[in-house]
C-alpha cells in the first residue's frame, strides 16, 4: 500500500492506493474531498525522487505508481491535483519564486516566456465517440435491433473504454464475451446477453464491468474496426452527399472521432452505405430492360437498344432516344453536336450525348449512348 498525498491548492487529502485501485476511484475521492472539480476534466501529476513530472492519467498509469513506490521502498507521493488538464509551466530561475520575465542584465536582451498557456484554457475537444462509453452500461438493457445492435454496441464500447475482447459465445440468440486478458492477467470483465424470443430484443443478463487487467486504455486504432461500422456512422452524410470520397472519410474519422481507420475500410464503407441507400449497382443494370420495355409502351416512337454479350449476358451499351427528340429534329438545323463525359461509377464508362440547335437558337433534342 502506498499514500497518496493528494494537494489542491491549499489543502491536502490523502489517499491509500493498492493493487486493486483504479483510477476511477482516485477521481471519485478527490472529487468528494473539493466540491469545486470536475470528474470529467481532472488531471493528476505526481513526482518521484530523480524523475521528472510524471502524469496520472490511467489505471496503466496508477499500477505503475504503486508498482515503482514499492520497488524503491515510498511510503507516500506527492499527487497535485488540478481543475482541468494540466498544461506544463515553464520553469523560472530556482531562486524566484513568482511567474516573471528573465531579463539577462549583461546585454539588456529579454526572453519572451509564453504565458498564452497559462491565461488561455481551451477546453477540451468532445468527440463524437464520447457516447460509445455509454454503449454497454448495465443488467437489463435492451437492444431493439437484436443481436447485431448488441454486437456494434460491444464493439463501440471497446474502440472507446480502450480494450480487446473475446468471445465465449457467439449465436444469433446467446453472446458471450471477456476481456482478452483474462487468461494472462486474471481480468474479471464478462458480459452475457440473450435473445427474448417474445419480441426479438437482446438484453444484457450477467454484466461484470469492471478491468482488473489495467488495459482499459483508449487508442486511434482497434482491431474492431470495420467496414460494417464505417458504413453505419456515414450512412447519413453519403445520404446527403452521394460523391462522398473514402479520403474524406478517413479524414472524417480522424477528426471528428479520434480514430485512424485504413483507406481499405473506408472505402468498403462507402461503398455499402450506398448499396444500403441506393441499391446495388450491379442490379440497377438488369432495370434496363423494364426501362426498355416501359418507355417504348408509354412513348411509342421512342428507340431504345441494348447491347450486351451474347455469351456471358454481360451488359456494352444501351442506346436512347425518345420519339419527340425524333420528331423535333426534322424541324432544326441541319447540324448536330456531339459530346461525352466521363462516368466515374464503379463500373466506369462514358456518355455520349448528340443535340440539334432550332430556329431559336435553342437546343431541343437531345440523344444518349451509353
């Protein structure tokens, strides 16, 4: 065991650290001795004999304190204790004892110290993944989209609390998992949820939420990361911007929530957010021929063509004009423009364009090859 002499401003509470301590405890206590911290935006910073400010910021970190006290034979540590993330000073001369300007008195020069730090507190960036801490909280909860909701649930919770997990169990209507250190380090951490077969929901039954493995520690990259995810978080900005490109969702994840995600993922993401909203691109082809088939029923007239390989059934091209650009252009000039444009689906291609120009200097008729 070891004392920690926790120091706000001018008072000082201490607190007895074990082995089995966490972090969270530490924040619990020094927020019920002063009234004026915040759980969210604490931060701790302790020194030991022949080392530099070291921070407390994590379980990691507090096992390690202990570990190091012990092994050099500390009773107690100096903990300050601060309102808010702690920005590191620039030291003044060890015989000042006041923040102040250095002025080298030989020369007249003045070094300027950056005080911005000190009189200007941002407050820290929220993330968007801030709730996924919420995504796994307690016996009961209910999971209206069955156990693929449970599923993306477990997998957020873990990208956010900072650890890897296992499954025990893992059916349509049972899932069971533990913390992937519990073979190596003896962690407690389990959650079992089941199926209510009475209106498809998934409910957590037996949760034990707490690490005793020291690794719930949150990073920019996670083995869970997915496609599925991506595309389920993206689903409406590809809804709103169609052309959404994989780099702008990488750039995206990266600002937005704090994770680093491949191209590779992202760009399967896209590419299922818009199977999901629009259809498959693929399949949209075989509607050729019901557009075929119902143009020429409802404009007769109008020639429509398709060409595709005989052999394979594979989709060339598909031809289009409809019977009043037909009929219009024996009214027009006797010229006809040509252009095209590249086509930047997944299946690439061009499309072809002819237009006539009219006595109005207009430009009425229009046909397409694709």
């Amino acid at each position: 065991m070891v004392l920690l002499l926790c120091k706000f401003r001018v008072s000082t509470a201490i607190f007895c650290a074990s082995s089995t301590s966490r972090f969270r405890d530490l924040i619990e206590f020094a927020c019920g001795n002063w009234d004026s911290l915040n759980s969210e935006t604490i931060s701790f910073t302790y020194e030991l004999p022949g080392n530099a400010l070291c921070m407390l910021r994590s379980d990691y970190d507090l096992n390690t304190l202990i570990s190091f006290a012990c092994s050099v034979g500390l009773e107690h540590v100096n903990v300050s204790v601060y309102d808010g993330p702690f920005i590191p000073q620039i030291e003044d001369d060890a015989s000042s004892q006041e923040n102040h300007m250095m002025i080298d008195s030989s020369s007249g020069h003045q070094d300027g110290v950056d005080m911005l730090s000190k009189y200007c507190h941002h407050e820290p960036k929220i993330l968007l993944t801030a709730s996924w801490a919420q995504a796994i909280r307690d016996v009961g909860q209910p999971f209206e989209g069955g156990v693929g909701q449970f599923r993306r649930a477990l997998k957020m919770y873990s990208m956010e609390v900072g650890f890897e997990y296992d499954f025990v169990k893992n059916t349509k209507e049972r899932v069971i998992a533990t913390c992937r250190r519990r073979a190596t380090n003896n962690c407690m951490w389990r959650v079992n949820a089941t199926l209510q077969k009475i209106n498809g929901y998934f409910y957590i039954r037996s949760l034990n939420n707490i690490h005793t493995c020291g690794a719930a520690i949150r990073t920019t990259k996670n083995s869970r990361m997915s496609s599925e995810l991506v595309a389920s978080l993206i689903r409406d900005k590809v809804r709103d911007k169609p052309l959404t490109r994989p780099t702008d969702v990488v750039y995206d994840f990266k600002e937005s929530y704090g994770l680093d995600i491949t191209y590779h993922h992202a760009w399967w993401g896209v590419d299922r957010a818009k199977n999901e909203l629009f259809g498959h691109q693929s399949l949209s082809y075989d509607l050729l021929r019901w557009y075929k088939e119902e143009t020429e029923r409802t404009n007769p007239g109008s020639i429509i063509e398709i060409d595709y390989d005989i052999n394979t059934g594979r989709f060339k091209r598909v031809f289009v004009s409809f019977y009043a650009c037909i009929y219009g252009f024996w009214y027009c000039r006797p010229m006809l423009f040509l252009d095209g444009t590249f086509l930047k689906g997944r299946y690439k291609g061009n499309l072809l364009a002819a237009t006539a120009k009219d006595g109005d200097q207009g430009n009425p008729t229009r046909t397409h090859h694709y």
